[in-house]
C-alpha cells in the first residue's frame, strides 16, 4: 500500500525552528517529485515546496522563500521540510504529498498531487 | 503566479441534484488542472487530473471538463458522501496553486 505519514509538528515560538518528516512506502521513493502542502485551520490549500526526485532542484512559494528548505534522504525513504523564522501565519496542517507519475522528465514533471499523508499541524505561538 | 478562482464559495443542495463548480485561472493552463475532494479532518482525494479524466474508484457521477482558463466539475446526481469542500488545483507552472475552495452543504 503506498503510504504517506508526516511527523515532527507541534508548537514553536515565533522566530523558532521545527523539522517536518515524511516517511514514504509502498512506492519507489526515488522515482518521484514530492511536495510539501499547507493548511490553515479552516481555510484553503497552499503549495510550500517541491523537491525532484534526487534532492537536486527544489522551488518554494515565496511566502516560505529564505525561510524553509525542502529536502530528501532516498536511502531512508524520507522527506523533510526545515523551517526556520517560524510566524504566527505559519500555523497550519502541513500535508507531504506525491507527483501522481513517476520517472518523470522535463515538462512532464509538472504534475497533479496523488497521494497526500494525513498531515502533521504546526502551531506558531508565544 | 498563476491565480485560480472558484464559484460560487459555498453551494447549498439536496441529495440527487445535479451540481456544478466552475474554476477559472488567470492565464491560460491549457488542461493542466486537478480537482480535489476534502473533508473535515481529512487529506485531500483526488477526483479528476488533466480537467477531465476521472481517477480510478471514483464515482462516475463526478466529472470534469474545460480547458484554457476555465474549468468545471460537475456532480450528476448528489450522494450524502459528496458533502465536502472541493478545490481546484493547477500545475501548469511550478506554483502550483490551489483554487480558495467550494463548500458543499446539505440544503
């Protein structure tokens, strides 16, 4: 069964830092770009980050640039979201996220979200 | 970045009816678009890719079509597990962004 299962959230002070894990299986880990996605309690989704499939390239929305830093340990089967700067508009359920297709290349790479984990929700508070 | 704006926000309905929500972006995406169905306390699932085709295990009640810079998806016959808040996405460019989202309550 190809599982998504974040872990690492909880509470952290403005200006603090947490690590966000996703641990992967059921899948071929290095064959896929992965994602981290954002939501805020009652609101809407929002992409975060995207890392490719050997760590090497990575895009961040710019309301995390500088301040988040994507990346993945293919050999555990993991990614990883470091955010640093933490603000009380961080506070969110963060979702890690698959590319639907795998071996992807070029054009192709750009890709709809199947599958998603539960979530693990940070809270940015004093 | 590309912006993605669905309607209406909230939709009041009746089991059986036949509802539709309409996203638009704000440049063209040709069918680069996903449709998403969350609820409360849940992941997002994925209903439709490339704006029309249907994932495997979805009802075939749901379906999407449009293509450019507008998008719907329509549900033919509403079924109590279909209330939910339903979301658009994009990724046509690597912002990948999300529509704001559409309600779905029982009237």
């Amino acid at each position: 069964e190809v599982q998504l299962v974040e872990s690492g959230g909880g509470l952290a002070q403005p200006g603090g830092s947490l690590r966000l894990s996703c641990a992967a299986s059921g899948f071929n880990f290095t064959n896929y770009w992965m994602h981290w996605v954002r939501q805020v309690p009652g609101k809407g989704l929002a992409w975060v980050s995207r890392v490719n499939s050997d760590g090497s390239s990575t895009t961040n929305a710019d309301s995390v640039k500088g301040r988040f830093t994507i990346s993945r340990d293919n050999a555990k089967n993991t990614l990883y979201l470091q955010m640093n700067s933490l603000r009380a508009e961080d506070t969110a359920m963060y979702y890690c996220a698959r590319n639907r297709e795998g071996n992807c290349t070029g054009g192709s790479c750009l890709n709809w979200f199947d599958p998603w984990g539960r979530g693990t929700l940070v809270t940015v508070a004093s | 970045d590309i912006q993605m704006t669905q309607s209406p926000s909230t939709l009041s309905a009746s089991v059986g009816d036949r509802v539709t929500i309409t996203c638009r972006a704000s440049q063209s995406i040709n069918s680069w678009l996903a449709w998403y169905q969350q609820k409360p306390g849940k992941a997002p699932k994925l209903l439709i890719y490339k704006a029309s085709t249907l994932e495997s295990g979805v009802p075939s009640r749901f379906s999407g079509s449009g293509s450019g810079t507008e998008f719907t998806l329509t549900i033919s016959s509403l079924q109590s597990d279909d209330f939910a808040t339903y979301y658009c996405q994009q990724y046509n460019s690597y912002s990948y962004t999300f529509g704001q989202g559409t309600k779905l309550e029982i009237k």
